[in-house]
C-alpha cells in the first residue's frame, strides 16, 4: 500500500501491507504507527496529510468490514468471501484517492498469515536501521515480534484482538491503538509493549489511555505493559516509568519474563 502526493511525478512511499488468503477470506493488514514511521514519510512528502494517513486505516477497515459482512448476509452457497474480497480490493483500487495506491498485487505461500505480514512488512515498509550491537535494548516493534512469538507458542493468538482502537473511550479520531486485547473472567485486559530505553515517555501516554478505558468503559479493565528491560530502582528514568506505571494501575512486566507472564493467564483467557 502506497502513499503518493503527486501522480504526475509518480514519487511514492509504501506506508502499508495488505495481506489476504483468497480461499478464506481471512485479511490481515498493517499500516505505519510509529512516529520514526511517519517522520520518514514527512521527510519524503513535506506537504503531506498526517491526520488523514493516520485515519486512513479505521477507513479501510470499516470498508472492509461491511463489505464482508453485506456478502455474507447475502451470498449463496457458491460464492465464497475470498472471491467476494478479492472483488473488493480490485473495486477500492480503481477508486482510491489520489493518495493512497496499491501497489502491483502479488501471491506468496505462508502457513501463517500474521508471520507473514510481519516479514512484509518488515521488506518492504519498515524503516531501515543499522545493525545493532548485540545486547542493545529494542524498539517497539522488536518488543511486540517477541510478544507474538510468545502468543503464538502458547497457542493463544487466535483468542486475543490485535491493534485494539481506543478512541471510543478518548477522543474520536485518536490514532492510538493497544498492542493487545483479551477477555478475562469478566474483564477486559489490555497489553501494550512500551521500550523504556528508547521511549521511556510513552509511558505518560499509555497511563492517560488507561485511565480513560477504566473510567469511561462499561466493564471492568485492567492493564499490563511490557517492557525491553527490567526496571531498576537505581535508574531515575526508570523509577518515572515504574510510577507512571503504578498510579495508572497498569501492571509491569519485563520481556524476558512475559513468556511466564501468559502461561500464568492463559487458562484464564476467554
């Protein structure tokens, strides 16, 4: 998926993945979040619209999903929503915006779709970096490939919600979403990834999210937040972290203990 600001020059940048088996209809798809994601794309395109790219993406997913569910509601025992979507993606090509493209469509072979769209997207839309030094604590994105990895060993990823919107519970229009979501006896648990080596202020963020969800949502909440490292009293900029954390609410957990973390709750997840 491509951003353009000028057809004539035909200067773009590719801002997402959409990903889709034909037989199922099962979509999955991906769109830049990260601040370092959209200085990029200010970089290359100046003049451009960020509060509309940041919308962009519940735009698509609204399209896609009353499409899907009209078909259904209509469809005879010959039509299958994977036909039925790739209907709908050869349609919303021909009347994109000047903005937004999509690219040339392509097939691949994956066993998991979200594996998948995790490795196109890392190709083809990431932001390069250098090489890290081994042992240099992560980002984000590197935070939440572990947490997958995780998910998906305990054989859980199909039980959780990913990339949960919040803007119902703050402000409409807030790009913000929470990494994960899950039912628990009753209550809804949410996890974000946050790197406190690299954005230790996110905190302040997730902390005003969480206290919205809990005060606003009509059932009861609770919150988690994994880290790269573990937090350390000796450290001023982690105690801020560990505080933010803690008058929100929000439980921490290390990355190197999440793995036990989910086994814990695990026969618990609804």
């Amino acid at each position: 998926m491509r951003y353009t600001s000028d057809l004539v020059r035909d200067e773009w940048v590719n801002i997402g993945v959409l990903l889709f088996d034909p037989l199922t209809g099962v979509l999955r798809l991906r769109l830049i979040e990260e601040q370092e994601e959209y200085a990029r794309i200010r970089r290359l395109h100046p003049a451009v619209q960020e509060d509309t790219l940041r919308g962009f993406r519940d735009h698509l997913e609204d399209r896609f999903a009353t499409y899907l569910q009209d078909t259904r509601a209509r469809q005879d025992e010959e039509v299958r929503v994977g036909e039925a979507l790739q209907k709908l993606v050869k349609n919303w090509d021909d009347t994109l915006s000047n903005g937004f493209q999509l690219a040339p469509q392509k097939g691949v072979y994956a066993e998991d779709l979200d594996a998948e769209l995790e490795r196109l997207y890392a190709d083809h839309v990431a932001s390069s970096r250098k090489a890290s030094r081994v042992g240099v604590p992560g980002s984000r994105a590197m935070i939440r490939k572990h947490c997958s990895d995780v998910w998906h060993a305990g054989g859980l990823w199909n039980r959780i919600n990913k990339g949960v919107c919040v803007s119902e519970f703050t402000f409409a229009g807030d790009p913000m979403r929470i990494d994960y979501g899950y039912g628990r006896n009753g209550t809804r648990r949410y996890v974000q990834s946050l790197s406190v080596s690299r954005a230790p202020a996110d905190c302040k963020l997730y902390a005003y999210t969480a206290a919205r969800i809990a005060a606003r949502a009509p059932f009861a909440s609770e919150f988690a937040a994994v880290m790269d490292v573990a937090l350390s009293p000796d450290n001023e900029r982690h105690r801020f972290v560990r505080d933010t954390l803690r008058d929100a609410g929000i439980e921490p957990v290390p990355l190197e203990g999440f793995a036990v973390w989910v086994a814990k709750l695990k026969p618990m997840i609804q």
